[in-house]
C-alpha cells in the first residue's frame, strides 16, 4: 500500500481537545490512522473490513 494523501480529522474536531486527535485515511482497501500531533510518525494501517468492525463495536459500547 502506498502512503494515503487524503489524512482528515474528525468533523468533532476543534479548538482545545480537537488538537490532540487521530487523523483518519481511507482508500478503497485500507484505512490508516496516524496520530495529529506526530504525523510523520508511524501509522497504523488496517483493512477497511477490519476497521469498520471495530468502529462499530465502538458505537455498541460507547465510554460513560
């Protein structure tokens, strides 16, 4: 897989703790995630099947 270009932030994102968040980028197999504060870090990379599997177990079992 090639390095993504497209790196976004969720739209929660903003002044305060939006400046310390995940950067999300997808392409048709896979999704990366990168942290924002250290983008030229590594990146974890995952197939998107496998990512969407665990954004919804997310969803199920929100924090309190």
């Amino acid at each position: 897989m090639t390095t993504p270009n497209n790196w976004r932030k969720s739209s929660y994102s903003g002044e305060g703790d939006g400046n310390a968040c995940v950067e999300i980028a997808t392409s048709p197999t896979h999704t990366s995630v990168r942290d924002s504060k250290a983008p030229a870090r590594a990146t974890l990379t995952f197939p998107t099947p496998a990512f969407t599997t665990f954004l919804e177990a997310l969803k199920a079992h929100p924090r309190p």
